[in-house]
C-alpha cells in the first residue's frame, strides 16, 4: 500500500539497528493491518520524522480526518499514548485510538505544513511553547512512567568516565558545572508529566486550538526540564537569557532549580557526544556558559531572581 521513505529507513537503521531494519521489513503489512482494523482511507502520502511514519487517513465511517503514527517502541516512545491519554487533547494532540502491543496509533489530523518553525519571530514561539508547558506539565505524570531521578542518577554517573574524554579545558569545565549543578537538585527531581521535547517543530497548528503539542518523549520530572529544546531551537545566543527569563516566568518556575535542570540538559547531550565520540555542540555549550554567567574570565550575566 505504501512506499516507505528511504530516509526512515537509513535513520530507523542507525537509531535502531536490528530493531529498526525488522520494523521497517514489517511496515507494510502493519500499515494494511490497521487501515483495515480501523477502518480507515489513505488520503496522502507517507510523513516521517527519524524513527516514526505517519500516514494521513480519513475514517471511513463519518469522514474524520485523522492521521496514523507507526513507531519502534522503546523506553522512549512506550509512554507517548499514556501521556496523550492523559492530556485528552489539552494543548496536545488528541489521542483517538492505540494499539498496545505494536504501539500504533491513530490521531487527531493537525496542519503538518505549519509547524511553530513558520513564525517569523522566535520569540513569539517561545513564548507558545511556555504556554503549553505551562498546561502540559500541571498534573502529576501517571504511575509508571520513567522518572527524571533515574535520568539524572544514570547521568551524574557517568559523568566522571565522560570528563577524562573531553580534551578542552573549558568545555570540561561547562560539563562539570552542569554536573555539579544537577547534584544540587538531583534529590528533588519531582513528579509533574514532561513532554521532554517540545521544540517549534513538534508544535502543530491546529483546527480546535491555534497550536498544539506533538510527538512526546514524555517522563515524570520537574518542569525546569523542558526549557532546553526552545532555547536551543532556532539558536540566538543574544537571546538565551531572554527566553530562559520569558519561560521560567510563563511557568512560575524558580529559576535556580530551573536552571540547574536546564544545565542537566546540556549535561545529557554532552554525555550523548562523549559516548558516542562526537565533538561537543557548540550551542549548547554556549547556552550553559550563558546560564552559569561565564566568560572567558568569570561570571558576566545575571538572571533575576
């Protein structure tokens, strides 16, 4: 019924190995499987991120355009439909149906041609993805998701194997003080439902709400968490301050604890180059020097109480 996309399958290939190559292999017969369970027409042609294929259907009983969503499940994606359900639609997409054991699932239809990226002015986006932080994160995330205090317990353990593998002085430095940062708060690592990756390009326009939140990586933590992807996302570093400011203030964040689970992010990917032995991103570098108030000889930025 479908080609798939020879992008999925070198990046499903490389995110995932065996895993992605068998997923791939048995694409077809799952997408034919749940256009017929479903009850569903294609309607367009294939979307695909790095390790997912989104299918653009309409129900055939009562017309509804919906979209499908085929997925690896890993430790990652296996809480996206408990987080969706648990939102029901509240600045996230819907969540119409799923399938437990394959992951499959069926969708409310968003514009996938405007995504957040469209607004002219990173800063107006910014200020929309606090906004639907500031909803998604209200509750408390259901039982069994993955935690952020086991995220930051496997970190802060690597993290003395990661420092010996950085060459560069100050950039061993950055790590280590978004380590020592992490520590002070690891004990305190709260309970609030997280998308984890809400960057303007998994924001949507929608019919229901201007826009809305899709493709969660979703954990259990504290909302400081969720600030790295807008501060990352169309990258200013004249802006970083501003918008961690704007953002922690939408939310009604403390910004120390903020701060320290922001750095925990630059921390994550550093330990994600190391393991895998790229250089360090150059941005996120920056956004940590930004929020640790460095220079080349000391502290040079302040963040407002």
């Amino acid at each position: 019924m479908i080609d798939i996309p020879r992008g999925l399958a070198e990046s499903l290939d490389a995110y995932a190995g065996e895993a992605g190559r068998a997923f791939v292999a048995a694409l077809p017969a799952r997408v034919e499987e749940f256009v017929e369970r479903w009850g569903l027409r294609v309607e367009g042609p294939p979307m695909h991120g790095v390790a997912a294929l989104v299918l653009p259907v309409v129900r055939r009983a009562g017309g509804v355009r919906a979209a499908v969503k085929f997925q690896v499940r890993d430790e990652e994606t296996a809480g996206e439909p408990v987080a969706l359900r648990a939102w029901d639609g509240r600045g996230a997409v819907r969540l119409l149906d799923h399938d437990a054991e394959t992951g499959t699932m069926l969708l409310e239809r968003l514009d996938e041609r405007r995504m957040l990226s469209s607004v002219a002015d990173p800063r107006e986006g910014v200020l929309v993805i606090a906004e639907l932080l500031a909803r998604l994160t209200a509750g408390a995330a259901p039982e069994g998701m993955r935690t952020l205090s086991g995220i930051a317990a496997r970190m802060l353990a690597d993290v003395p194997g990661a420092l010996v593998r950085i060459g560069d002085p100050w950039r061993r430095g950055i790590v280590a003080s978004c380590a020592a940062a992490v520590r002070e708060v690891a004990g305190e690592a709260g309970d609030r439902l997280l998308h984890w990756d809400l960057h303007f390009e998994n924001v949507l326009a929608g019919a229901r709400e201007p826009w809305l939140a899709i493709d969660p990586k979703p954990l259990a933590g504290d909302p400081g968490f969720e600030l790295w992807p807008a501060l990352d996302n169309r990258f200013d570093a004249q802006d970083v301050v501003w918008r961690f400011e704007a953002m922690t203030g939408v939310l009604g964040l403390d910004r120390e604890r903020a701060r320290a689970w922001t750095l925990g992010r630059v921390l994550q990917n550093a330990l994600w180059d190391v393991a895998d032995g790229r250089p360090l991103a150059d941005d996120g570098m920056e956004i940590a020097r930004r929020l640790l108030g460095w220079s080349g000889a000391g502290r040079v930025v302040t963040l407002r109480a």
